[in-house]
C-alpha cells in the first residue's frame, strides 16, 4: 500500500486505507480495528498522508514520509516517546529526529498524532522505505536525452 492510499480524516481518529471513491466521499478501512465504512467529503475533511508535510525553519518543509523514515532508521538509539508523555519529552524526541522543525508551527499535538501514525503504520508493516531519488534518475535521464539529441543535430548539419 502506498502513502497516497492512507488516509487521516478529520474528526475520525486513526488512520484509513482507501477501498474505494465515491462521487460524495469515499469507502475507507480503519487500519486500528479493520472496519469498513463510508466518509462524506462533504462532512469531513480526508487527506492522503502523502500531501502531509512538517514545518521546518526558513519557510521549508518536508514530506511525512522523510519524518517516519527518520522515526525507523532512529528506533534503536531513540526510543519512540508515549503519546501521553509530557510536552517537553515529545518537543525533545522531535529535535532529534529533525532537528530543524520549525518550533512555533509545529504543535504537541502534531507531535502526538505522528508518533500514533508511526505505531499505527508499524503494526500495520506500513512504514515507507527510503528510495532512490526520482529526481536524480529524471535529471540524468533529461541530461542524456539532451545529449543524443544535441549529437543528432550536430550530426545532421555535417551532412547539410
């Protein structure tokens, strides 16, 4: 399943998998207790946690996937704090995941709802997996094919 497939909806605690889309909403399954159900777009507000980024200073952000990748990768050496635990302890558990985040945007309680993603999405084996860059293999590619075709037309003027 891909990050495009799970849903956070407002109002509804947990996390969704998306069955199926409907003109007025869509059909979701709850990924805590496997129910079915179908969610009104016009009653609330359905976002795909592939569109979910974390502020950063300097007006940046990034994506959610960057965030639970880090969250994994630093599992080991930095325990994962209870969603209950106190502001400072999650504020403290963030900086060192990214140390970057931007302090006045980023709330306690986003804090809490990313640390239940990441053990709803565990539980699940949903966490994302770092991949190649697309962007580098694009970039590459772009520069290759600009390549042959600079070639070409140095080729078609030797013969003209």
């Amino acid at each position: 399943m891909e990050m495009k497939d799970i849903l956070s909806i407002t109002g509804m605690p947990g996390l969704f998998s998306l069955v199926s889309t409907k003109n007025n909403g869509m059909v979701v399954k709850s990924l805590e207790d496997g129910k079915t159900q179908f969610v009104s777009s016009r009653i609330h507000g359905i976002s795909s946690l592939e569109n979910i980024s974390v502020y950063l200073n300097q007006e940046e952000t990034t994506e959610l996937k960057q965030v639970l990748i880090q969250m994994q990768k630093n599992e080991d050496s930095i325990p994962l704090p209870d969603v209950k635990a106190e502001p400072g302890k999650l504020k403290e558990y963030f900086k060192k995941i990214v140390p970057d985040y931007d302090e006045e945007k980023v709330h306690v309680s986003d804090m809490k709802k990313m640390v239940k993603w990441y053990a709803t999405l565990k539980v699940n084996n949903l966490i994302p997996t770092e991949e190649a860059k697309s962007g580098d293999i694009n970039e590459e590619t772009v520069q290759h094919s600009i390549k042959e075709e600079e070639e070409k037309i140095e080729e078609e003027n030797k013969t003209s």
